[in-house]
DNA sequence: CGCCGACTTGACACCAATCAAGATAAGTGG
DNA sequence: CCACTTATCTTGATTGGTGTCAAGTCGGCG
C-alpha cells in the first residue's frame, strides 16, 4: 500500500528464521538453519523485500484480501484490530524475527501499521501454501510460530484480566528490556518507539492514565523520563517487585 | 488424574472433526470429513475416551508434562492460568468439538478443568506426533485449529481491553446464546453452567461485579434471572446494542 | 433441622476515564 | 532566523465505576 521503497529479491538474501522455545514466557530464541537449505531456498524465492521510511504506515488493513505474509527483518510493526464501535485495540508490537498477516478466510482479520521504519519480507500467500505442502518443516514451523502467537495473546489476557495499570505498565517497560534493539544495558537506558497513544491501547488505559503511570513510576523511582520517547531504567527488581503485587482477589480454588 | 472412568476405544467411535470458518467472529462450523477416512482411522487408534462426571475436575494443570492432547466430545472444560501471584485467570471456555492441551516445551502451559460433566478424547501427543509427520492434511487442521484459538484469544484481548463490565456480560451471554447445548431458542432460556468465580475470572472482573452486571441487565429488562444458572433472555437486540456503545476513548487514528 | 456453600446486596474508598488546559517540541512558511 | 501552526505529551479537577469488606439470603444436603 505504502511501501516508499520495494525491490526484487534484495542483494542481502532474506535470513529466514526458526523458532523454538526456552520457556513459556520467554521470547523464542531465533534459531537459524532449523529449515533446511533447500526449504531456505524456495522461501527466498518467492520473497520480496519491502522498506518503510517511518511510522505511522499502513502495511495492510483489516478484511482486505490477504495476498501476503510477512516476516520482519528490522524495526516495530503494530497488530490492531478495531470494535465495531471503531475503538482500536493494540492486539501485539512485532519486531525483529516476527511473523504477521496469516490470512482467515481469505481476508486479513487484523491491521499492521509501522511504528518506526521498518525492513520486511513479504511472501505470496498461495506460493506459500504450495510450498507446504511438500516440505512438511515449514508446515510445522509455522504452527510453532502461531502458537507462539497465541501464547503470547494469552499472556496479554492475563495483563489485562487482572493488572493494574501500574503493572501493565512494569511489564510492557520489563518487555522491552529484554530486547537489545531497544534497551542499551550499559547506561540503562530504554529507547520506546512508541507513542502514548499505542502504548495506551495496547495496554487498554486512557493516553492520560498512561501518563500518569510512567509518572507515578518516576516518582517511586523506578525509573527517570529523559524525553518523551526515552526512560532511564534505574531499578529493575522494583518493577519485577510492581508486577508480582497482588491486585484482584480471585476465586482462590481451594485445592 | 482425576478420571472417574476411562475405557479404551469405546465402542461410539470418537469422531473427529474438523472446522473451517464463516466469518471472523463466528464459531467454525465443524466440518466432518475433511479428514481423510485414512486419517481418521489412524486417529481413532490411538484415541481414547474419557469421561468426567461432575464439574471441578482436573485434566491437567500447566507446568505439567505433556504427554497427551484432548478434544471434547460433551461438556464444557475451563482453560485457565495462574499468575506468578497466585491469581487466576480463565482464558478460555472449551466446548464440544474444540481442542486443548497442545504442549510447550514439553509442559502444558494451562490448567483444564471441567466445569460440568464432559466426555473427552485423549490423544497421545508423541504419537499424534507421528501420525502427524506423514498425514499433511492433519498438520495443516492443527495449524487451523490454533489459529482459530489465537483469534479467539484475541477477541478476549478486545473485550479486557476496552469494553465496561457490562458489556462484557453482555458478549459473554451472547456467545453462549449461539450455542444450542445452552439456549433453548423457543422458550428464550439459557443455561449457564459456570458459576460466578469463573464467570468473573474469565471476564476480569470481581465475582461482586458480576453479580452486580447481571442485576442491572435485569433492572433494564434484557434478561430476568430464573435461579443462579438458569437466565431468561428478554432484549437479544438490547444486548447487542449494549456491547456496540462506546467505552473508552482511544487514539481515533484519522486515517 | 441446622450447617454450609454459593449467590446476592449494601456501603465505602479508591482508582481511572473524562474534560479542560497548559507545556514542549517539531514542522511550516515568511 | 523567527512567528506561527500543529501534534504530542503532561498535569489538574471532577465524576463515575469497580474492588473490597461486610452482612444477608437462598438452596442443597447430611
């Protein structure tokens, strides 16, 4: 839709990445070559790469016909959905390795949105589905990373269902540090490409009230706003400490 | 671990079945026969069936090793996770003809419980595993069946996310109304067999607040409580209504 | 009949959404 | 380079919604 720049089969041959998993919450450590050449090699076939100059593109919106999967080399993609009243929901930040826009019906159910530039690769859906059907380690590659996917949306499940914002907030913050693109450990310094707005409704507050976190944090001192779009870290065990605080009393099945 | 009784290969082959879908939101219309007879065989081989007599049972609980998968026949099964604090979450209610227990790492991530008399079938996963590797078809309907569970899933992350509680019941109802096990159509009466604790679990909400939604659905004339599981749907229009009111105000991304 | 668990309702404090306004930074055109 | 606009972030005041504690009701079961 808005690709600035597109080029056929980039002189840096797509890297396509595996995944397995170390535990239930931890990102899957990238794995290359858990595809065998020859499955390598037909994907880098069909690849395209696409490159998105900033944020705030659309890369495909929700009930278009979905013609195409995507992997991302470089940079934050937002998933969105939105209710039928219009209110949109920030359903997932994919970065570096992830896999996004596997069609339902023939249509994309979700919108993907660039939040910073962003470098991908694009694969024709049906070239795809052929491909599949004869090298049986991609079909299971696949399943592993959508049920990856869907634990993660779990885990938001859980953030949501009982977290407050407080440790909403101290979990997205402890999200991202584990991601070196973002998180400098030297100066303890935390680079979120995100705005207020997305981090509001990926975290399903108001923008103010989002603020007001990050606020109430600066003054525990948990962290230190630099700008608008940086946060020094300055104690980690405390937002670990924020995020295992009980906050709703549940049915404690007695068992 | 708790099965009141087990038989192997019962007598009523287990059917197993396989979904494609309508529409985004609706439940996938279960398909017999898109396995091939061939497959189907080699699924019944291995199947076994289980039968639980009463609700508040335990399938399996996550950190668990994962030796087997399980679909249900009859009766509703609770999906649920427990925070690091001991909070419960319930992610997902499970009925006839859906699948659970799909392993990480070799470790259920959830607990299954039951949550009425249900009948399953058990699948051992290694040799699902197997049959798997050399039935294309059977991998690609468990890719088919996690999807669908991820857009579930993500359905759940819109509702915490943005709606109020009421609105919550509300989806919560109409969900159950389309499910003929639980709504007699002609005398306008739904069933719940979910008691209060994993009513509010599930919609992230306190078991008070529940009870509190249901009075004022009541107050309004949507629906009229006939006992505590038992609910006289009144206004499926005002329902639907209900959940279609805005909520929050998000970041209207002009577009 | 009396216990017990699940459900229900009330009172109250607190958190978060909303409205409003100010602050900061970045882009735009003169 | 400077006025101006615009977008984004931030803070304050207010109000409604929801969690929590507490008490009361209902129905089942021994």
């Amino acid at each position: 839709m808005n690709p600035v720049r597109r080029q056929r089969l980039a002189r840096t041959a797509p890297e396509i990445r595996a995944r397995t998993f170390d535990r239930v919450t931890d990102r899957p450590s990238q794995i290359e070559n858990l595809l065998s050449p020859k499955e390598q090699d037909r994907l880098r076939e069909i690849a395209t790469v696409l490159e998105y100059r900033r944020g705030g593109l659309t890369i495909f919106s929700e009930g278009e016909d979905a013609h195409f999967v995507y992997a991302i080399d470089e940079g934050v993609v937002r998933i969105s959905r939105h209710a039928e009243n219009g209110q949109r929901q920030i359903l997932a930040f994919m970065v570096s390795g992830d896999l996004f826009g596997i069609p339902d019906g023939g249509s994309y159910v979700n919108t993907a949105e660039t939040v910073s530039a962003v470098r991908l690769y694009r694969f024709p859906w049906h070239q795809l589905c052929r491909i599949r059907l004869d090298e049986p380690q991609l079909q299971l590659n696949m399943l592993i990373r959508v049920a990856y996917d869907l634990r993660q949306a779990q885990r938001q499940i859980m953030i949501l269902g009982q977290q407050s914002t407080n440790q909403r907030l101290a979990f997205l913050l402890l999200d991202f540090l584990r991601l070196p693109e973002f998180y400098d450990e030297r100066d303890g310094r935390l680079r979120l490409p995100i705005n207020r707005f997305d981090l509001a409704d990926y975290l399903g507050i108001a923008r103010e009230t989002a603020v007001r976190a990050i606020a109430k944090l600066e003054r525990d001192g948990l962290v230190k706003r630099i700008d608008a779009e940086t946060i020094q870290i300055l104690d980690i065990g405390g937002l670990r400490a924020l995020q295992l605080g009980k906050r709703r009393r549940t049915a404690a099945a007695a068992e």
